[in-house]
C-alpha cells in the first residue's frame, strides 16, 4: 500500500528522516517539525493507513503498519532515519525489528513495546457524535466536541482530521477499523528479532507511558537503546515542547 506522504527539504549528504505519526494523526500534524528539521535534509512525513490522504485497509496491526512503512522506505532508497511517536512509533519498531536494514537510525517518542491497558475508542464515539451534515466551521465542530472531550488540546488535535471542504463534511479517519482494531494498536504482538543500532527512547516526563519495568523489554529488543526525558512534556511532548524535542531529535540524528 503507498502511503501519502508530505516532502520537506532537499535530499543532503544525510540520510532522508521519515517521521511517523500516532493513533487519528496525520502527516500535517508535524508540519512545523518537519519543516524545521529539513533545513539539514529532507524530511518525509506520512499519513499511515486509516489516516489522512492514505488509503483505507481493513486491517491495522503492527505488522501491517511496518510492511507499509517498509514498502515506502524502499522507494525512498532503502534506509531512512526513523522518527515515530506512540503509535507510529510502534510501527516504527515493528520495522527496525523485522527489517532492520532499512532503519538508520530510531527515534521512539513515548511509546514502549508493550500492550497497554488504556483504549481510545471514547474519542471515536466523540467524534462519530459530531453532527457532520450541521457543521461548517471549526468552530462549530469545536462546540459539539467539547460536550465529550473537555481537553481543547485533545479537540483542537482530533479536529486537524475534520474535513470541512469535502461535500459531505468527513472525517479524514477510517473510524470503523480504528475501533474494531483498537486492541491490535493498544497491543503489542509477539516479536521475535532485534534492532542493533542506534535507538533512542525519548519520552514525556509527565507521562506514564514509559515506565521503569519497561526497559528490560526495550532493551531485550533493542540492545543499543538509550533513554532521555523532556521535562514538563507529557505524551503529547511533540506539541507540549516542540523546540526541545526538535533539539533532541536534530543532536540525535545530525
């Protein structure tokens, strides 16, 4: 399946950096990161299956997200340095373990190979709530969201996949799989495999997705793993500290 994908910068004597976002994001979503990162080389972003521009699949487990970021990788010439945040992130691994020659370098933003208890499946009943035929504005659909999700950062996130040009108003999220597949993305399959090179695991500090007893499993799977912190981010930590984790993800791959 070709992915869409957004196209920062020049390819430079770097390799090309392929950014990989999380569950109802989207390529957009790291526009501003991406385009500050590519002032060294190109910088790829991708709408992952079920999001964005990419096309739909009835599937969405972790070896079908890699084997998509594998089919890509290869167009782009067949090794990137990886970027992925939470669920892009766990694709991001999926890939560096089953493939590892494609992989350069591995950045994972908050996410540990791990199933997770937590689901998400409350913002798609948010948002499959939202009177579509009656809205026209962000503004509008902002008001309707905010009867079941009270974060306006969560709203303002979920909204960037609003659609308000298409006739009818869509959501540019395949929101019946995402559903059925909830407990594939908040999963995590047995994998065998390791990845040997550079790793790194930057998490938020006010977050509790990486935690102490995970980096045991990190390091089983990933032997070269290091781990950093942002402080005062939690797992949005691409958005809640945008310019340290752009410095952190520029020393880490530069």
């Amino acid at each position: 399946m070709m992915l869409n994908i957004l196209r920062h910068g020049t390819p430079s004597d770097l390799p090309a950096l392929l950014i990989v976002h999380g569950l109802f994001g989207s390529a957009r979503n790291w526009g501003a990161i991406a385009k500050r990162l590519s002032d060294s080389r190109e910088v790829v972003s991708v709408d992952m299956r079920n999001h964005g521009e990419s096309p739909w699949a009835e599937a969405h487990g972790y070896e079908d997200l890699a084997a998509d970021l594998a089919e890509l990788v290869r167009a782009e010439g067949g090794r990137l340095d990886v970027l992925g945040h939470s669920m892009g992130g766990k694709a991001a691994m999926m890939l560096a373990l089953q493939q590892p020659e494609l992989v350069n370098r591995l950045l994972v933003a908050d996410i540990a190979p791990v199933a997770y208890a937590h689901s998400q499946t409350h913002l798609i009943d948010a948002m499959r709530k939202l009177p579509l035929s009656q809205i026209s504005t962000r503004a509008q659909a902002d008001a309707a969201l905010a009867q079941d999700v009270a974060e306006a950062s969560v709203r303002a996130f979920l909204l960037q996949s609003l659609d308000l040009r298409a006739d009818p108003v869509r959501w540019r999220l395949n929101l019946d799989v995402l559903e059925r597949e909830m407990d594939r993305i908040t999963g995590w399959p047995d994998v065998s495999g390791q990845y040997h090179g550079p790793a790194l695991f930057l998490s938020g500090a006010a977050s509790d997705y990486v935690q102490p007893e995970h980096r045991p499993i990190i390091k089983a799977l990933f032997p070269n793993a290091k781990f950093a912190k942002l402080p005062d981010a939690g797992h949005w930590l691409h958005a809640e500290a945008p310019r340290p984790f752009e410095a952190t993800a520029r020393m880490w791959f530069d």
